[in-house]
C-alpha cells in the first residue's frame, strides 16, 4: 500500500485515523506516525464535518465516488484531490470508513490556466474585433496524400466543412485525425472563431466537468468564477478527442448541452446561450464503443451525423513516399541536415512495413533516423532500434522470397532442362526438341534466351 501513486486513509466511526499511507503522509506533509490516531479534521484543518468526504460517508453510510476537493495541507498549500470514499459496515453499523485519493493539484492548475489563457484572449479578441480565431493551425494543403482513399476523404471532408452539423472522424492512432478537423475548421464559415480541443481521456471526470462547463464561486471547495470551454468555443468549434473516455454520466450532460445549446455552469441556477460546433474524434470503430458501454447510443446518433474515417496507413501506401519526402524536408529545417532521400532498400521496407502507429510512427520514424544520419542518405543503420531489429528480418523474408521466387525458380528449371535435352540428344537441337515436345525454333530461342554453351551442357 505504501508504494502505490494513490492516497489510502482508514478512519474509525468518530473519524479518528487508523491507517495512513506514504502517499498521503507525502501529500499532505506530515509522517504517518504523527497522523495516526488523530482526528481527521486536526490533518485537515481547512476542512469540515460538511466538506469532509470521509466524515459525510460516515454519517450517511453511503459511498461517495470520484468527489474532487480541495483543501489546504499542514503547510497550507492547496490541494486537489479526486476521492473515492466507502463506508465500513459491520453488521447494519457503520464502523468506519476508507478513502482512496488522487493527486489532481498540477493537472488542475495547467488546465485552468490553459482555459483561462484562451478566456483571456477570448476577451482580448472581442474588445480589439481583430481576433484571427483559430487555434486550428492546420488546413486541407497539409493533408499529405494522393491515394484514391485520401482524395477521396478531402473531398468529403471540404463538402461538409461549411455546414454546421457535428462530425466525428474516427481512425487508429496516429493516423491525422485531430490535422483533418483543423483543416475542416479552417475551411468552415467559423474559420475567424475559436478551435478549442480537448483530450477527454487526459483529465478525471470530475475536473473534465467542471473545465467544460465552468464554474461559480462556492460551488465546491475551491470553485472559482469560471467559464467553461462550451463558452470560450462560442461561435467556434469544440473538439472533443477520445470521446468515448467519457464517463456514461458525463456523456448525458454533455447531450444534454448539445441539443439545448444551453450550459449552466456548476454550481449556477442560471443557463448561457452557446453557438458552438461539436466535432470529436474517436481511435476504434464506433460500432466497437457501443458494443462496450463506452458510448451512449443516443449521444453517438447525434454527434456522428457526419461520419468521417482517417484510413490506416497500411491502406494508403500510395502516399508513404510523398509523406517521407515532406518529413525529410520538415527535419531538414528543423535539424540543420541536408538528406535528401531514404536508401532503396529502406525506402522498400518503408513500403511493406505495417506501421501499426501509422503516420504519427513514420514521423518520429524520419525523425530519428535524420538525427542519427551523417550523410545525406538514410541508410539501415539509420533507422530507430526497434524499427532496424525489423528491417533485419524484413531482409531475412525477402532473400527468401527472392530464392523462392517462381518466375527465378521457373527459369532455372527450364534452363536445367533444355541443357539435360541437350547432353541427351548429343547436341542435336532437333532431337533435344523433341524430347521436350517443344518447336526447334522455341529451343533456339530459349538457347539464346539462357545463353546456354556447348561445354556448359557437357557435349
């Protein structure tokens, strides 16, 4: 227990701590010889019988989970913690209660500072009237492709820009989904208005609320005036990547605000008018995410009225050269190199290679490979280390495949043959014609063909 990233408290019915994890001792900077034994509210003194998780399960015997709140340790910095607190019931007697915490302080602060920022300059833009918008850096001129699936995607994708009915775009890591919505916003009536993204597997839920919907003063511990992305996104778009990381809960409230295009921030009696684009983004077939609980059924029909998907790179390697091409160049820049192209057999194993990362792996693939590089061609030995152990076996398959190969394997037996006919007819071309049951002008062309020699079919 003393070596898990999570606090563990044990308290007894009238809140007297029993056990205390390292964790939590190092969390709220005190030993835990010193806290067991105490009361709960002398380790938190900035708590209460009413704002304590732990002392409300006790009274109420009914378990609180994923409750974030916040509190000042003995030193009096500022925490924020995501609880999950059960009662210990003996019988139909509540004996005590256990509390697992999570650290949320770090990812708490960078997130409210980001949303602020983007508030700020939100409000900076309305007063000036001379906001570019966009936070969306990338247009349809980035999308590196000309195979049949990805012109073909461009071309939707640009079709439905200008309208504003939600889209969800779904497709394995790595392969460009979040570039493809930039690109769409860029080319949308909200191109001078916000792009605001956010990756709903980075925060728990608890936070990922509060940071989309806002907040008010006193709406929990530490709550704050603030608005949420929904607002800031006003006007604009609102990216939601890994939406179906979103609790079931959450996924609710969410539907809730798309189809009112009203929010309440928490904590707040009253509700803001939104005009906001929804666009999300999903890394396994949606279909999957039903089937699994992990998508609402009714939230999945409303977000995927467009539905876009972002091909593999496997189904696409068409476009792997016109993407290493651009990468070398990119890197070129970047690391002051002058490459100029991969070496024929990497640019080979490039092109048969499964890139189970897709586009995002070749990338950092081109990356490395450039920074290892002392000439101006990549070489094998260029290549990052997991990717040269495969290329070792990609050679191994093809000097194979090469040997086995049937047009070579049928060649040498025929070649084989005429010299056997050959030594067996003395010579004599008509006689060895015959033998084979082929033409004597076929012979002499296969003759000449395989450039066989008197001496070398032994006659």
């Amino acid at each position: 227990m003393d070596n898990i990233q999570e606090g563990i408290h044990i308290v007894d019915s009238s809140g007297t701590i029993v056990y205390y994890n390292k964790f939590a001792a190092a969390l709220d900077s005190i030993n835990p010889e010193e806290a067991i034994g105490r009361h709960i509210l002398e380790i938190y003194p900035s708590l209460t019988e009413d704002t304590s998780t732990i002392l409300r399960v006790i009274k109420s015997g009914k378990p609180i989970l994923n409750y974030q709140q916040a509190f000042k340790n003995y030193k009096g910095v500022q925490i924020t913690t995501v609880n999950s607190t059960i009662p210990i019931i003996s019988g139909k007697r509540v004996v005590g209660a256990l509390e697992v915490s999570r650290d949320i302080t770090e990812v708490k602060k960078l997130t409210e500072k980001i949303v602020d920022l983007q508030a700020e300059l939100l409000k900076d833009a309305r007063i000036e009237k001379s906001y570019d918008g966009s936070k969306a850096f990338f247009h349809f001129a980035d999308i590196i492709g000309i195979s049949e699936v990805m012109l073909k995607l461009k071309k939707d994708a640009l079709t439905v820009s200008s309208s504003p009915s939600p889209i969800m775009v779904y497709g394995e890591t790595g392969t460009g989904k979040e570039l493809l919505l930039h690109a769409i916003h860029n080319a949308s009536p909200r191109r001078d208005k916000p792009f605001i993204a956010q990756n709903c597997a980075a925060l728990p839920e608890t936070l990922l609320e509060s940071i989309l919907f806002g907040t008010v003063r006193g709406s929990f511990t530490g709550a704050e005036n603030r608005p949420g992305l929904f607002e800031i996104a006003d006007g604009g778009t609102l990216f939601l990547d890994e939406i179906n990381s979103m609790s079931l809960q959450l996924q609710a409230k969410l539907l809730r605000v798309i189809q009112d295009r009203n929010v309440r921030r928490i904590g707040d009696a009253k509700t803001i008018h939104v005009d906001v684009r929804i666009v999300t983004a999903i890394n396994i077939d949606p279909r999957q995410a039903l089937q699994d609980k992990t998508l609402r059924d009714d939230l999945f029909f409303r977000l995927s009225v467009i539905s876009l998907k972002v091909p593999p790179l496997r189904e696409r390697r068409d476009d792997i050269p016109l993407l290493v091409e651009h990468f070398i160049k990119k890197y070129n820049n970047r690391l002051y190199k002058n490459v100029k192209s991969v070496s024929y057999d990497v640019e080979k194993f490039l092109m048969e290679y499964s890139w189970p990362g897709n586009v995002r792996e070749l990338e950092h693939s081109i990356e490395g490979a450039m920074n290892i590089a002392d000439g101006n061609i990549i070489d094998s030995k260029c290549l990052p280390y997991y990717l040269e152990e495969v290329f070792r076996k990609f050679e191994t398959i093809q000097e194979d495949y090469e040997i086995k190969s049937l047009k070579k394997t049928l060649s040498s037996i025929e070649k084989s043959l005429i010299e056997k006919a050959l030594k067996k007819s003395d010579g004599n071309v008509s006689k060895a014609a015959e033998v084979l049951d082929i033409p004597r002008q076929t012979l002499q062309y296969k003759i000449g063909k395989y450039n066989i020699r008197t001496q070398d079919a032994g006659f």
